[in-house]
C-alpha cells in the first residue's frame, strides 16, 4: 500500500521535480520557518491495529481538528456533508492520539504536504479504509484537506494519511476524499510546505504533529 507514491506521480509526473532555534518567532512571510522548532523525528509508530467508528458525527455540530506542530498549529474545520465516513474516522483516530507524535513524511512545495502514517514510510495506516467519494467538481485548492489512496482504490478511499493542499489549484482529478478545509493557520501550513525538497518530496527537516486535538460546536 504505497499511498505517498500514489497520490500525485501518476496524475501529474510532469511535476519536477530550515527551520531556526528552539525559541518561536514570529515568521517573516507565509512561507518562513522562522517559527519551526529544531526537532528530531520520533520513532516510527505501528501499523494498523485500530477499528473504524460504527457512527457518524452528529451533523448539526461543526467539528474542527486542531494539529499542533513544530511548525505552530492549524484548524481543519472537517465537512461532514463531502465526508461524513472519514470525517468521523478522522475525529476516532485523534481522539485515541493516533495522530501524535507522527511527521508530515511527504512535502512537495507548492503542491501538498501529507502526513498521518504513524509509521513514516508512506504505506502505513490504521488497519481499515473507509470510502467517501468526491463530487464531480471537486477542486483541489490552497488549505483543501483531502486524503491519500494508492491508484487502485476506488475514487474516495480513505485511512489515515492526508494531505493538504499548497498550491493555488493543483489540478488533481476527483478521485481523493475532500475532509475539511484549513480555516485557521494557513502561514503554518505554508510554512511547512516550504520545508520539502522537490525532487525527493521528502522534508528538508522533520515536522512533527506533536498532537491533533477536537473541538465541537453548535
């Protein structure tokens, strides 16, 4: 299950293809990492091992996830009404700090960067799938959150990796779960998307989600 591979390379293969001290400061542009730690990567996690949720969320309840990085923190407000399956898996899995202590594996700058495979190399995830397939229209803009397939799962198939998107538009076709999208935290996002090499798509430096947090509203 290679999904970091699939994601983009068969769609666009055309693509060509620091952080500072331990003290945060204020970034210089959107795309500074004057405000990124100096971390070491974490151990690589297990695979698999979890279950998927037996119910959705409650639809009249905004759910957003707050991801603490080393980088600083972004909100993904989650959209039910696209992603109702993965949306509650996503809620599952950060409630239970699947997420914690895991690396943005993939950055691709001016595109995506992608994380939550808790074993860091691109193929791992939480042991089920769920399936929650995009619109026709779908579009893949800057602060879209959507998640990773391999290029043989059906269009909306969904574990635990995802990305979020850098670019302006890239142009992906309608076949990943469109989740959420970032409504708080944009300058972090591009922060760490400017922390990746372009012909590895690999980080410059390790960026860890320290922790993935939920809040409810409405």
């Amino acid at each position: 299950m290679l999904r970091a591979a699939a994601l983009v390379l068969a769609v666009l293969a055309f693509l060509a293809a620091g952080c500072g001290s331990d003290d945060e400061a204020a970034p210089d542009s959107p795309g500074s990492s004057a405000a990124c730690e100096t971390v070491e990567a974490p151990a690589p996690g297990d695979d698999g091992g979890q279950t998927a949720p037996d119910e959705r969320l409650d639809p009249a309840t905004t759910y957003t996830l707050g991801f603490e990085t080393s980088c600083g923190t972004f909100v993904v407000t989650l959209d039910l009404d696209s992603a109702p399956a993965t949306a509650a898996s996503l809620v599952q899995l950060a409630r239970q700090g699947f997420y914690d202590d895991t690396i943005f594996h993939r950055i691709v700058p001016g595109f995506v960067i992608q994380g939550g495979d808790p074993t860091q190399s691109g193929g791992g995830g939480p042991g089920y799938s769920t399936v929650d397939a995009p619109k026709a229209g779908a579009r893949y803009v800057k602060g879209v959150v959507a998640m990773a397939k391999t290029a043989a799962e059906p269009p909306g198939t969904s574990s635990s990796q995802f990305f979020v998107v850098t670019g302006d538009d890239i142009g992906l076709p309608p076949e990943y779960a469109i989740v959420g999208t970032v409504t708080e935290g944009l300058d972090v996002v591009e922060r760490i998307g400017a922390l990746g090499d372009p012909a590895t798509e690999r980080p410059t430096q390790p960026v860890v989600v320290e922790a993935v947090t939920v809040d409810e509203s409405g």
